[in-house]
C-alpha cells in the first residue's frame, strides 16, 4: 500500500525539502511542533475492562472528586447505560474504535452466568465492541466452551445448558490472544488486530495487541486449560509491534489483562503511588508501543509511564463491572505514521440511584446521567425475567451485612466477614466426610453480601459471591503440611488470595520473619496446632487443583469429594432463623 508518509521519507533522504526534515528528525512523541503537510487525524479510544457478565447496573458506585477537597459515591454500571455512555462519547468523535482489556465474562452475576453468560456476549455484540483481550476469567469454564463464546453453537461444555433463551451466535468482535499458545506453538486466537479510518492521504490505522497474563494458570482450574501454554506478556507484545507497523498500523494499542493500583484511589484519573505487576511488563515494552490499557486488578487510573529517549506511555484502566469508561484521544500523523499526542481520562457511567441495608445511593449532577439504552434495557430484561425465579428466592436471613472487608480496614487484618462466612459454612457442608478445618480463597470471593431491610439474603446475592460452581474437597494433612501450605503463599512470591479459615482456626502473619517462616500464632480451637497431627481440611476445587498457586492442598491424603459451595452457603445461611455476621479477623498481618 502506498502512504504518503513513504513519499516524505524518501524527501527526507534527498534533503530537498527542509521542514520535512525537520519533521523526519522528531522522535515519537506526546507533541511536536514541526510543520506538517497532512493535519493529525483525531481518533477516539473508549475502553473498559473487567466487566464480568454485569449486564444489570450492580449496585455499585465509584469515587468521584466532588470539587472541595473530597468524593462523592457515583451510582454506576448496567449493560444499558454503558451503551448509552459509549454512543455519546462515540459522537464526540468521527473516528472511534471500542475495546476491552479481558474478563467480559464469568465471575458473573446470575442473569449471565446463569446462561452461560451469551447473554453478556449479546450485549457487546449490541453496543458495538471490536476487540476483547482474554482474560483469565474467560478460561474459567474451559478452552472448548470460550471457542464457542467466540464462535457461536450450542455444544454443551459444563454443566449449564447453553442457547436456553436463543440461538447463541457468538461474538461479533475479536478476542485476541497474543501469548497463549496451543499445542501445535500457534496463538488460541488471533494476536492482533487493525481498525482503520480515512482515505488515501489522510488514512490511518489502529493496530492492537491482546493478551492476558502469564499467571492465568494459578488463577483458573488446570482442567479447563490443559494443552495451552502462557507466554511472557512483554516478549508477545513486542514481536507483534514489527508485525503491525509492516501491516500498515499508524499506532499501537496493547490490551492486556494485567495491571497494577494507586496507593490512593480516591481519584479514577490520577497515577498516586502506582505500582504492581504489570511494570515489569512496561519496563520491556518496545518504545514503539503508544497505550497500553489494562485491567485485572479491578483498579482505576490514568498514568504517564517515562521511557527513556521516548514520549511517556499512556498507561490507563477503567475499573470494573461497566462503571467507568476510559475515554482515549489520539491525534495521528498520517505522513509520518506516527502519534502526536495521546490523552485519557476516565468517566463514570452514572446509572440510577438504589437503596442498600446501608442507606440510598443517589445520582449527582457533578457528572452526566446516561439513560438506558432501550433496545439493550428490553434484552437484559429477558434474561433478567429469565433468571428472576432463581435470583429472588430467599435463602436465609443476616444479622447485617457481610463485607469484604472489615468495616474499620486495616493492612493487620486480611479475609473480610463474607469470606469467613464462607468458610464457616464449607466446614459444616463437610463435617460428615471428618473436616475439621476449612479455608476460603479471599480471591475466589466476587462480592459482599448486602441483606435487604429485614436481613433476607436471596439465591442470586449468593451467586453473585461465590459464581464458579466448585465442588469441595475434603482431604487428610498434618500440621506440618497445613503451615507449609499456608507460608508457600506468603513466600517471597505471595499468592493473591489469603486462606481465609473457618471458625476452627486462627493464624498471623509475620512479614518481618524470612519466607518460610512467617506463619506465627497458628491455632486449632484455641490450642497451638500439632504439627504432627493429622486433620481434615476443606477447601474448593479449585484450590485443591491448584489454583492460587497452592498446590501442597492436591497432596492431602484420603480424598472425599463433597457438594458445591453455593449449595454449602445457603445450608448454612437457612439452618438457623438469622446468621449471625463473624465479627473477629482471623487471619492478622504484622509488616
């Protein structure tokens, strides 16, 4: 293809034309001031990321700055009014792409997951998305059934019922997957993909790159992902920047579904404190890479990462659960085939107003109020009717609300009173099979539990908690073993999740000892636990095949396979008249 920024090169070379050396002689970069023969071309960017099946608005708010020092909570969410927010950004622009950084799907709430979440994918399909990066959530029921996410049928991979309200078609937008390998060394899906706007002089292309991260392994269960390899993330990102650029990308847009957070989140745009595990990752990134948009961490920010000899790299996320929209302006120079600048920020989807156990929520005019989109309400609203019978039975009734965290957080203190509530009711699931000792993944744990006025607690808020379908697993282990098992995850590689334990067992965690040591106060009943006695512990399975990065939990001994945890938690919340919440940490931290 012929480009003009081919005919200012070869100018270039001749020296006949000063200014265009002048503008062969600017590095990539945010601005440049130099004379150009073709004015920028502006494109729009909106992204979110981890939107997990929320195709309902999630009762759920975002920190905004209210203007005088402080925040405000922003209702915000729902499939109807995140189309809604994406037309009129997209009107802001003559040029847009619309993308996301992975985990659209699973961990989702009952209207999705229930039907295997197609209805998740209609809805991207309605609003418009081009690409999808694969997170590692998308791998939770398995390499076969996220084909058929993308390429549509009704094959029955996992116990769910597929195509139950439609014909489920697939995604009409392109999941990407540029580190993760089959068998045969070729990507599961393609690794990138181009978008391109304008004619002739004046065209540019968008070229992206998606992948999810080289841990996702540890994260989902080893069954469903047999065969595929997890490459490094920085290695695949650069060996496509050369691919693209000869294929004509103006720009390079990574996806990917790694990412890190601020130390202080009270503002969704700001990079305060920025760390996590996707700087490696940047580190390494060829300079020719222009924006990286992240997720996984559930985190929102807005950062100018420094690169050396080169323009900073934009560096952005947009939360999670369809509340933000990251809202991204690339000004392209199509004679050079470069970025001229590069801009983000993020804004709320504000949706209605809801009331919880803890107050109302209401809307605020400090940002704009997206109405749902009507075409994309009436369709949530089959599946929602659809999911209703299930979702708004009562299951049992809280003596308040269960948080994920603790109502005065400290870093002393890991694993909220909904994760103990879980645990504690795995333990009674299990008794009959000897389990003495249960534990929960912190991380395994997708919300709070919010009971309604009365303290009722319905299927669908318990689904929302814990949406996986794990069996439990009791098994034999000493002592010894279950102190091991608890340090390899605070070990100088520490796992995302903390075992939250049940009633029948405290620990701390001592950061200042050296790893392999640092489990202190471990105690069964009260009493110091015997290292050389054996007990029976509880877990899902997925922590017993692995997942988390415990894998001493899959040598037990004496197996026995027990009933599902959404089954275990509302035994456990329907055997008495009111539950009672936990109200002591059991897991301690000392840093």
């Amino acid at each position: 293809m012929t480009r003009l920024s081919t005919r200012t090169r070869a100018l270039c070379a001749a020296a006949l034309l000063a200014p265009l050396l002048a503008a062969c002689a600017t590095p990539q970069g945010t601005s440049v001031s130099s004379p150009k023969t073709q004015s920028p071309v502006e494109v729009g960017i909106l992204a979110f990321n981890d939107f997990h099946g929320n195709i309902a608005a999630p009762k759920a708010t975002v920190s905004w700055p209210d203007g005088q020092g402080g925040t405000v909570k922003v209702p915000a969410g729902g499939a109807a009014h995140l189309a809604s927010a994406l037309d009129a950004l997209r009107h802001e622009f003559r040029y847009s792409a619309t993308v996301s950084a992975g985990d659209l799907i699973s961990a989702s709430p009952l209207a999705s997951s229930l039907f295997l979440d197609e209805p998740s994918i209609g809805v991207m399909n309605r609003i418009g998305l081009d690409f999808n990066a694969v997170g590692n959530h998308e791998f939770d029921r398995g390499r076969a059934e996220l084909l058929r996410v993308q390429n549509g049928g009704c094959e029955k991979n996992t116990q769910r019922e597929p195509c139950q309200l439609e014909q489920f078609a697939g995604a009409n937008f392109r999941y990407l997957s540029a580190s993760t390998y089959t068998e045969d060394g070729t990507t599961l899906f393609p690794a990138t993909g181009l978008k391109s706007f304008g004619e002739g002089a004046a065209k540019v292309t968008l070229g992206f790159v998606g992948l999810t991260l080289k841990g996702t392994p540890s994260l989902v269960s080893p069954g469903g992902i047999a065969g595929l390899t997890f490459g490094d993330e920085a290695e695949a990102i650069n060996r496509a920047v050369p691919l693209l650029r000869r294929e004509g990308a103006d720009a390079v847009i990574v996806l990917i579904h790694q990412g890190g957070a601020q130390a202080d989140t009270s503002d969704p745009n700001a990079c305060d404190g920025f760390t996590g595990d996707i700087q490696p990752i940047l580190d390494k990134l060829d300079p020719k890479v222009d924006v990286v948009i992240s997720g996984h961490t559930h985190q929102a920010y807005i950062c100018e990462m420094p690169r050396e000899g080169a323009a900073p790299l934009l560096l952005t996320s947009a939360g999670s659960y369809g509340r933000l929209v990251t809202r991204l302006t690339l000004d392209i120079d199509p004679a050079s085939d470069h970025v001229v600048s590069a801009h983000a920020r993020n804004l709320p989807v504000q949706s209605e107003g809801y009331t919880t156990s803890r107050g109302d929520v209401a809307q605020t005019d400090l940002v704009p109020v997206y109405p749902a989109r009507a075409d994309i309400a009436q369709y949530v609203g089959r599946y929602l009717d659809a999911a209703s019978a299930y979702s708004e039975r009562t299951v049992g009734h809280l003596s308040g609300g269960a948080p994920r965290d603790w109502p005065d957080a400290t870093e002393d203190r890991k694993g909220g009173p909904v994760d103990q509530l879980i645990a504690d009711s795995q333990l009674a699931a299990t008794r009959a099979a000897g389990a003495q000792i249960a534990f929960m993944n912190s991380a395994g744990v997708r919300a709070p539990i919010e009971p309604g006025a009365d303290g009722a607690v319905t299927f669908g808020q318990i689904f929302t908690v814990q949406p996986f379908g794990n069996t439990l697993m009791t098994r034999s282990f000493t002592g010894a073993q279950i102190k091991a098992i608890l340090e390899s995850g605070v070990g100088a590689t520490p796992s995302a999740s903390v075992l939250v334990p049940s009633s029948t067992l405290t620990y701390t965690i001592d950061t200042t000892r050296p790893a392999g040591d640092r489990i202190t106060r471990l105690a069964f009943n009260g009493q110091p636990l015997d290292l050389a006695a054996r007990y029976r512990v509880t877990v899902n399975s997925f922590l017993d095949q692995g997942g988390d990065g415990y894998v001493g939990l899959a040598e037990g001994s004496d197996p026995t396979v027990g009933g599902l945890d959404l089954d275990a938690l509302e035994a456990w919340l329907s055997a008495v008249p009111v539950r009672a919440v936990p109200e002591t940490p059991r897991v301690r931290v000392i840093e």
